[in-house]
C-alpha cells in the first residue's frame, strides 16, 4: 500500500506558516471504532492560529470522523484531544463551541422548518427583555450574509432556500459565532465556482484574523490554493503532513489514492443519430421559461449554469417531480406529466443532488435503499432478497462502496459512499437516459475517474446521460454538446470547439445573449 | 462481517436485542403471571375466550400497522366498525323479507361489511393523500360521523339481528375447526399474510419508505399517494372483516360498539414496536401487543389482585413503557 509515499511522509513537526504559534487544537494518538468496525487508526494532528490546515483522503478514509473528534461530536475510542496543548474531554459540541471549537458538517445541520435566521442564532438569540430581538438578529442575519454575497432572505424558511444557499447560512452561523477554530466538512461540495471563490475569501479574512481553520475538500485545486499545510489519510491512517506548497495536485491525488492517477477524462464516445429524448416548451412560472432540447442516443449532454439557473427544476420537471407546462418525448412517445414511474417505466430516470433528504432512506439499510427505485424487478409476488443480496454484492464491487458491514445504517456511511450508493441504485433501474445532477458531489479524486469512465461507458453502450454539474472541468471534460442556463432559459447550446469555460461563464452570466441555437 | 463483543458500541446491542424481545418477554411474563395466580389461566376455555375476543382488535391492528408504518393515523376504525355492524344489520334485515332466512342473508350482509369498510377506508385515504388532509384531522373527523350515523341508523337505541338469522350466524363466531374457533383462526391468518405483506413484498417495502421520508419514496418512483391510499383501504376491509366476526357474538350493534377500539388498536401497535412516526413496521409484533393488551384485562378479572377498573392504567403504562424502550433502540443506533 504505497510504502514509498509513507516513507516520505514527515510526521507531525513540520514547519508552518511564518510566525505559526503554538498548536490551539490537537488530537494525539486519536483511535476510533464503530462496533467491531475501527474507522482511525493512531492519529496525531493539530491546528494552529492563522493557518488553514486542509485534511484530505478518500471517500470514507475518516476526515469527517476526525473533525467530529476535535469538535467534541464524537469522543474518541483511544487517544488524547488537546486545547491549547491541556487534555480537554469536551463533553459534546456545545461544550467546543463554548471553547470557540465550532463546526460545519458535510451534512447539513440545518432545522428545515425555521427560518434562515433562527438557525444562525440558533441557541444564542439575542433578547431585549424577555423577548426575541428578532430585528437585530435580522439585521446581523442579512450583514453576515452580505459578506457571503448571499441574497437569501433572513425570513425564508430554510426548507425553501437552495442548496448552496444553505450552505451559505451553515457558513454564516459558523461566522457568528465567532469562532477560535473552524471545522469546515467539504463546505463547497455544493457551492459553484463563483460561491467557492467567495467563500475562500472568507477563508482568507479569518485566517488573518488569528482564526485556525481546518478544512476538507476533494476538490484539490482548492485545497492548493488555500491551505498552508496539508494533511493525508488513507484508511484511517496518517498518511503524511506537509506544506501545501510544497505538494502539487496531482501529487496529493497521488498520495490520497495510494497509486498514480491517468488521465481524469476517459475519451468521449460519438453519440449516434437517433433522437431519445426531446423537451419542448417546459415552463414553471417563476422559474422556467420555455426550455427545450434534444438529446441524442449515446450522447452526453452537459447542464452548466449558475445556482438558481433552474436546471435542477428544469430536470425535475421533465422526469415528472414537479408540475409544468410543455412537452417531453422520450422515442417519439409523448411522457405523461406529473409521474415519476411513467418515466421510469420509459426509460429515464433521475438521480437528485440532495442525496440526504431526497436520495437515500438514512435509517435504513444498504439493500432495501439500494433497491427501492427498481424493486420491481426484484418482485415476483414476493421479495427475491437472496436477488437483493446479489445486487448489493455487485454494486458494492462495481461502485467500490466502501461500508463497515452490510447491514449499517445508510445514514452512518462517509458522505462519498451515500453518492455513489445513489449512483448504484439508480443504475439498478436500468434506464436508457439518466439525468445526474451533481454526479462527483463530495467524491473522491480516484472515484470520480471512476464515475467519469462509467458514464463513458454508459454513452458507449448507446444510453444517453444529462450530466447537471456545477464543476466546469466537469461538464466539458464530459459532454459531447453542453446546455447552458441563465435565469430559468437555456441560454444557449454549444459544441466542439464552442464548448469552454469562457463561453459557458459568459452564457451562464447572461452576457452572450441571443446566440442561443437549438438542436 | 461478524461481530466480535470486544467494542465498546456492543453496549448497543443489548438494548436493540431489548427492543426485539421485549414485547416477546413481556408477554411470556404475562403468562407466567397468569398462570400462577389461576390454575384456570391455561384451560382451553380461558385460552380460547382471550384469543377469540382479540381477535377482532387483533384483525384491526394488523391494519393499523401499515397504516402508522407509512407515516399515517386512523382514529375512526372503532366508530367505522360500529357504524359498518350498523348496515350490515340492516341490511339483512331487510334482505330477509326478499331472500328469506338462509345462508345467502348472512354471505350478502358479509359482502356489505365488506364493501362499506372498503369505501369508509377509501374515503379516509383518499382525503388524507389527495386533498392533503392530516390524516389525524381526517380521521377524528370520520370517527366523529360514524359515530354519529350509527347512533341515527339505530336511533339512538340498539340495532338487533333477527333472531333466527342470529342462530344461523352465530357459529361464525362460537364454532371452528378442531377445536379452534373460528375468529382465532382468522385472525391468524390476517396476521401471517400481513407479516408477509409487511416484510416480503413491494407493498410493505414502499410503506416503510413513505414512513421514513416520503420525498425520498416519491424520487425513487414510488407512488405514493397511491400506496397511502391503499394502506387505509387495507384498514377499511380488516375493519369490514372483523365486523363480519363480531356481529355474530351480540347480534346488535349501538352508538357504544366498538367505543375505544382504535386506541387499543394504535396502542397494540406500538407496544409491538412499531414507530409511530412511520418508517418501520412489524406486524409479528403487533400481534404480540394485541396479546398483550387483552392478556392483562384477563388477568385482572381471573386474579381479583388488583381492582379490574385499573386495566386501564396499567395498559397505559405499558404503552408508554413501550415507547420509552423506541427511544432507546434510536439513541442506541447513534445517527
Ligand atoms: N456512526 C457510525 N457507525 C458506523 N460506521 C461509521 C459511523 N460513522 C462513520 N463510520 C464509518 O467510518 C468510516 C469513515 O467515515 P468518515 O465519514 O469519517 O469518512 P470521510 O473521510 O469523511 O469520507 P467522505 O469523503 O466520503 O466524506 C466510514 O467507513 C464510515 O462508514
Ligand atoms: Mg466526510
């Protein structure tokens, strides 16, 4: 298991960032186990004042774990956590985040039904007497949201806001609290570019303020581009603790993954000729207005567009989640609206972006999520659940999910492993098209070659893919031709030699205007 | 993998273990219990009374499991059951003068209990997945007119069976086969095929999943109104059924028949450890809360310990009881 990169590997006394103090927060030693499942293995590992430390590993290898240990989620089942070098044994987070020990989960930790205010104060309103101050704490909702770029209304109901919106208030309920250390779980696995670049420089602001901040991404770039050190696992083991400049991507792939990385995009099939699947006309008042295209028999057609573009709604409409005017055709057959089993009847299904309130059953088991999307055909009368073990046994093998035990609940597997269980249960139905939105979201390097080279695959045996992606390389190292949205309209449809991130940002910004061409 | 009692999560394991057997414990408590204080407990006619007389909230609860198992409620099943007893009198009644006293009266006033409990659950179904109704709302309101209309069909006084129709009909409740009454040999079998129903099937599969999150159910293809509906028309008919047992035992039915059923029903379900939020079902054991439930009122009345009036409290207490040990299989499983 990559010996050479472990005996490169510098433990621990790396030199920081210039002036580094003394570590705020640490773990050492640190084991932990889940049953007779051990998850980390003997871990040291700390966090100075002014620096951002990123932790990076693959999917399931035990970062959300080790942030959970230092912020007092979870205690360890061996080993020490250290606040300002003294053994502290944080009774649960609240006791953290009264230490300035705060955290934000890959998940999100967000009360649904309150609004986006209430949950950034949440157990700490501000009072005048025995009441709510609710126009103050409105009033700092909306000035901690403003230095996020964020438009979302303090009153909204979080329910109703976007997904990266919420990602944004997670955040802004991190920056009101004020806090002495960081935790950030994957913060812009759903933020696009745009919102990533205004988080990192928020990031920027707080480190130089004195803030230590640790971080998770498996978008590498990222991490290159705002870490001062960077941290390894590999299977619940200290890999190696380095500079981050002194590690290129490719070589922190390297050590994540434990072998080399080839090429990230396989080659891009030819799709045929025949037309599988044609939109015409889709509207939602207020969010989509008349969109339409085709799509072609093992081609890939790429969705890019900012957040709020509407091409998650627009996606939603066609496979019959949400009610819309206009037409679809799936071979020349015209799609009954409003049904999600008249699509998958036909062919076409979709796997969603909100894999947590959407996608998986968290307290259910790995078989009975893996197959409620295509338990007909595992329904003779009854249950074939010796055919349900089978197909978990495929898809674990085939995915590469990586589980404790088979019987664990969804809801405990690392964030990676949920998608690509997504991934696997949609691809039970056997479809001939298949929307994925946000198909690499929270996945790891080596696993998104994976991913990339299955839906290759899929265009190759003649099935189509609409790729909805936030991640430019993503969508055009992908597509054969790639949509693009601005503001509910499809903006305009490229191909060849068209299809690069300037004109995909000038077309999702709404500045190219009137080139749109359908297909 | 197989799971070695080293860690310290095994910690978990006795209390889910807990949660499975407690209700099976509990009720083997019951019968040691009984059986101690009553030489009489065991005897095949103290047996055969207990089973035979739950076997009617029996039947209902059966339903009621996949009802609370995809996140629903229903309140209305005792008036339904009252006010379907209610029709089925009446119209054999009337039908006599027609088909005279005979076995076709009884089989077409079996087939109106049917069809009425089919409706009554449609209609429940129906206002809850279509017009988006609570189904709590929706069913206190239905229990609210069943129970009315059926104080109006009797008129406010008690509607009887003809009495040679009763003579004809009242095998169905006293006799059986082999020594097994009839009754108890139904309510076995409702309860097999729905643990079947339950744990074997699409059907029990996709109520599970409307339980736990009902987006998650409709992203994955799952017609979700339609199985909401049908887990209250499954209700509706195991109303209609148990109807069918019960008439035969009183020959009448009044404003007070069936007074309280749901609520031994939803509590049998839940001793049996179903989630009351929805999500997870286990018909096995509501059968065991069913049996639960009537062995204590036995007890009571057999052991004259403890004044029969308190059946109630200590029934409330094991309820509570019951949802106290849910919790802990949830804390335990550490989300
Ligand atoms: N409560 C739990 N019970 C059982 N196993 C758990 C639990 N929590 C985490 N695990 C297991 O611990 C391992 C590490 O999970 P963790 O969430 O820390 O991974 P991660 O590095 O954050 O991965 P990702 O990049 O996918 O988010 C996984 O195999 C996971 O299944
Ligand atoms: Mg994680």
């Amino acid at each position: 298991m990559g010996d050479a990169v472990t005996a490169s590997a510098s433990l621990g006394a790396t030199p920081g960032p210039e002036g580094a103090a003394a570590p705020v927060l640490a773990i050492s030693g640190v084991s932990m186990r889940f049953g007779a499942v051990q998850v980390l293995f003997d871990i040291d590992f700390d966090l100075r004042a002014g620096e951002v430390h990123a932790l990076i590993g693959e999917n399931g290898a035990g970062k959300s774990t080790t942030m959970k240990i230092l912020a007092g989620y979870q205690p360890p089942s061996g080993g020490q956590v250290l606040l300002d070098g003294a053994p502290v044994d944080f009774a649960g987070s609240q006791q953290a985040e009264a230490a300035g020990v705060v955290m934000i989960h890959q998940e999100f930790n967000l009360a649904q039904q309150l609004t986006v205010e209430e949950n950034i104060f949440l157990g700490r309103e501000l009072r005048r007497g025995p009441f709510l101050d609710h126009r103050r704490m409105q009033a700092e909702s909306r000035a901690l949201l403003e230095r996020l770029n964020c438009a979302v209304d303090p009153r909204a109901a979080v329910s109703d806001i976007s997904v990266p919106n919420r990602q944004m208030v997670e955040i802004a309920k991190a920056l009101g609290r004020e806090a002495r250390v960081l935790i950030m779980d994957e913060p812009t696995a759903v933020l696009t570019t745009r919102e990533t670049e205004i988080l990192l420089e928020q990031i920027d602001r707080l480190r130089a303020a004195g803030t230590a901040i640790l971080y998770t991404s498996h978008k590498l770039d990222e991490v290159a581009r705002i870490a001062d050190r960077v941290t390894v696992l590999r299977d619940g083991r200290h890999v190696l603790t380095a500079p981050a400049s002194d590690l290129s991507t490719d070589r922190m792939a390297e050590v994540m993954v434990g072998r080399e990385l080839s090429d990230l995009f396989p080659p891009k099939p030819l799709p045929g000729d025949e037309t599988v699947l044609k939109v015409e006309g889709i509207t939602i008042p207020g969010l989509i207005h008349d969109a339409g295209f085709t799509l072609r028999r093992g081609e890939v057609l790429g969705f890019a567009g900012l957040v709020g573009a509407g091409r998650t709604e627009l996606m939603e409409a066609i496979v019959g989640l949400r009610h819309a005017a206009g037409r679809v055709e799936i071979k020349g057959q015209q799609l009954a609206g409003g049904s999600v089993r008249a699509a998958r009847q036909a062919g076409l299904v979709y796997l969603t972006e909100d894999r947590k309130e959407k996608g998986l059953l968290l307290g259910k088991d790995l078989t009975q999520n893996l197959t409620l999307l295509a338990l007909d055909r595992f329904t003779n009368l009854l249950i074939d659940r010796q055919a349900e073990a089978a197909a978990l046994d495929r898809a674990i093998t085939e995915f590469d999910i990586r589980a404790g035990d088979r019987g664990m609940n969804v809801g405990n597997l690392s964030g990676g492993n949920q998608q690509k269980l997504l991934l696997a249960k949609t691809m039970l139905a056997e479809p001939d098209i298949v929307i994925i939105d946000e198909p690499t979201r929270g996945i790891d390097i080596g696993t998104k070659q994976q991913i990339y080279a299955f839906i290759a695959a899929l265009a190759a045996a003649g099935k189509s893919v609409i790729v909805v992606s936030s991640e430019l390389p993503e969508v055009i190292g992908l597509s054969n031709r790639v949509a693009v949205m601005a503001e509910g309209r499809i903006a305009g449809v490229l191909e060849g030699d068209e299809i690069n991130e300037q004109t995909i940002v000038r077309l999702a910004i709404g500045m190219a205007g009137s080139e749109a061409r359908a297909s | 993998m197989t799971k070695t009692a080293t860690s310290p999560a095994t910690r978990a394991s006795p209390t889910v273990n807990l949660h499975v057997l407690g209700p099976v414990l509990a009720l083997l408590l019951l019968i040691a219990l009984g059986a101690w204080l009553n030489p009489n407990f065991l005897s095949y006619g103290n047996v055969t009374n207990v089973l035979a007389r739950s076997a009617f909230i029996g039947i209902i609860a059966v339903g009621m499991t996949f009802v609370i198992t995809a996140g629903g409620i229903d309140l209305s099943v005792g008036a339904m059951a009252a006010f379907v007893a209610g029709l089925m009198i009446l119209a054999m009644n009337s039908l006599i003068p027609i088909m005279g006293v005979g076995i076709p009266v009884i089989l077409a006033g079996m087939a109106v209990a049917m069809v009425a409990g089919f409706i009554a659950g449609w209609l429940n179904g129906f206002l809850v997945a279509k017009v988006g109704i609570e189904a709590f709302i929706v069913t206190l309101g239905s229990m609210g007119i069943y129970r009315s209309l059926v104080t109006w069909i009797a008129d406010g006084g008690t509607l009887s069976l003809n009495f040679d129709l009763r003579t004809l009909y009242r095998p169905v409740y006293y006799d059986g086969i082999l020594g097994v009454a009839w009754p108890i040999i139904v309510f076995a079998a409702v309860a097999i095929l729905g643990e079947i129903l339950m744990r074997r099937t699409a059907f029990g599969r996709h109520c599970a999943a409307i339980g736990a999150n009902e987006q998650v159910a409709r992203y994955s293809a799952v017609n979700v109104d339609r199985v909401r509906i049908a887990t209250f028309v499954l209700l509706g008919m195991l109303v209609g059924l148990a109807t069918i047992m019960y008439v035969p035992r009183l020959g009448s039915a009044s404003g007070s028949t069936g007074v309280l059923w749901e609520l031994e029903a939803i509590a049998a379900v839940i001793i049996g450890g179903t989630v009351l939020k929805g999500g997870f079902g286990r018909v096995w054991g509501t059968v065991i809360g069913v049996l639960i439930l009537s062995l204590i009122g036995n007890i009571l009345n057999l052991a004259s310990l403890v004044s029969p009036y308190l059946n109630g409290t200590i029934q409330g207490v094991i309820v509570i009881l019951a949802v106290v040990l849910q919790r802990e299989k949830k804390a335990a499983g550490a989300r």
